[in-house]
C-alpha cells in the first residue's frame, strides 16, 4: 500500500504542476485542441504495453482472425490511408515511430475496433454493418487511431481512473520482459481493450470528442469523405443496446456528438476536397 500512496500523491502533486503550465516532462498540450495532458508514462513504456495487450488478445482463443480476403482486403486498404495521413498530421513523429499492425478478427455479434498505443488495431466484422461503407470504416478507424496517437489510454492510465492502473502499469513496466509481465485487466481496459477482457472502461467525454474531431480530419486528408462520420454515428445509436463494444458504451450524447461533427465539418471538408477521394465501396455482408 505505500507504493500505492506513493504514486496518488505523485498524480496530485503532477496535476497542480501541470495545470500551472510548468512544462513538466508529464504534462503535454494536444496539439490540435491545446488540451493540457497529465502523462506519467513514455511513448515507448506505452507502445511496449500496446504490444503486450495486442499479443494477449491474439493469444485468446476466442479471438478468431479472419480469413476472408473480401473482409481483409477493405481493413487493410483503410488502415494504410489512415495511418498515411496520420504521418502527415501533427502526430507525424509518433505516427512515424509507432508499428502499424491491423487484424480483422472473425466476430460478426462485435461491432467494434480499437487501435493500441503502437498502433496495433483491430477491426471486428460485427462493425462492417455499421461502417457500412470504406468511408464509413474511415470514420471508425480515424477515431480509434487518433484515441492512440493523442495517447489518451497512457492519459487515463496516469489519471488513476481505476484504482489498481497506475500500480498495475508501474508493475508491468517493472516486470516488462520477465515471464510474469501479463498485464492485468484494468490497464488493459486502460489501453482501450477493455471489451475483450471484459471490463468497461469508457473513454472520457473529451477524449470522444478529440478523437471524433482530429479523426474526421484524418479520415477527410486521407480521402474520405468526412460526411460518413455523421452516417456513421447515426447507425452507431441505433445500435445502442449491445453496449459492449467501446462505441455503444461512449457518451458525448448523441445530439452533441452529432452537432459537433456538423460544426466540424466545413474544417474537414476543406480538406478533403484538396484530395483526390477514394470512393465509398461498400463492405461485405457478415452475419447472414
Ligand atoms: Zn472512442
């Protein structure tokens, strides 16, 4: 337990320091919303914990990747625009560090995707309805790659949001290498994979909408139509019964979500229509 106090007043301590704008090693401003960020890890403890998340997610039986070509193919496709243009956004250095990775895992019942810090993703078939459409899957994957690239899982990991993360991520980055160094399920969950190892953690309301925001205008630079996020959404809420996937448990309520993608848009069509735009090919039927 004293590690425990330890670190809580290291957090207390950090946050006065970062909301007096001291230029802590901790403290970092997002560069698209000037967003002060209480960080206590490291780009690379973070994508070592990324890494080792995705690893234990391959490893679960459960998780069937797909071997469909018709499903693998438009995710591929999708992710090598997106992760273009995050290179070319102002995430650019960590974009250019992070080791891209995406699998299509084999779930039509999931309508959900997450990207790890490092930039290990996962696209579930069960969102393909959803989505919809590449540009509608542009959306999703715009949203969940800017989640990892304005690093709000290592941000909600320094935040203590559940309790045992800070001590868990202190003890993984400690253990990093040895054959115990499993991480544990809340920094898991911190990391955005909380769905599959079954512990709800939503992203806060202004993570949802810094990532909305920046996504859009990834998804529009990389040639997508922008417009799809509001299509995308709209189905999104329709959905909202499931509730587990890291979508349906999210919170801008819906009418504000809605209006600050439409109050966003003009920026994003700005953008896009300095691209040549990919066309909005529809995705495969999955579930029937
Ligand atoms: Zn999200």
């Amino acid at each position: 337990m004293r590690t425990g106090r330890h670190l809580t007043g290291f957090v207390a301590v950090a946050i006065l320091l970062c909301t007096g704008s001291f230029g802590l090693a901790g403290c970092q401003t997002n560069p698209y919303t000037g967003r002060s960020q209480l960080l206590m890890t490291s780009v690379d403890q973070e994508m070592q914990m990324g890494a080792q998340a995705y690893d234990q997610i391959k490893t679960d039986p459960k998780m069937k990747p797909s071997q469909d070509p018709r499903e693998i193919e438009p995710v591929k496709r999708v992710a090598a625009r997106i992760i273009e243009a995050a290179k070319r956004s102002k995430y650019a250095d960590m974009a250019k560090q992070f080791q891209w990775e995406v699998t299509v895992i084999k779930d039509d019942k999931m309508a959900n995707a997450f990207a790890l810090p490092g930039g290990k993703m996962a696209v579930y078939t069960g969102i393909f309805p959803v989505a919809k459409t590449e540009a509608g899957l542009a959306a999703v994957m715009g949203h969940e790659v800017v989640h990892a690239l304005a690093r709000h899982g290592a941000e909600r990991m320094s935040q203590g949001q559940l309790t045992n993360t800070a001590l868990e991520v202190a003890g993984a980055a400690i253990g990093a290498g040895s054959d115990d160094s499993l991480l544990g399920q809340a920094t898991m969950a911190a990391l955005g994979v909380g769905a599959q190892v079954g512990v709800l953690l939503p992203f806060s309301r202004k993570h949802e909408s810094e990532a909305d925001y920046v996504g859009i205008l990834m998804a529009a630079d990389a040639g997508y139509d922008p417009r799809e996020s509001i299509a995308l959404w709209e189905r999104m809420a329709q959905l909202s019964s499931g509730g587990q996937a890291e979508f349906l448990s999210t919170h801008p309520s819906h009418g504000t979500r809605i209006d600050q993608l439409k109050a966003w848009m003009p920026e994003a069509m700005a953008i896009y229509q300095k691209r040549s735009h990919v066309p909005a090919s529809a995705l495969p039927e999955v579930g029937k």
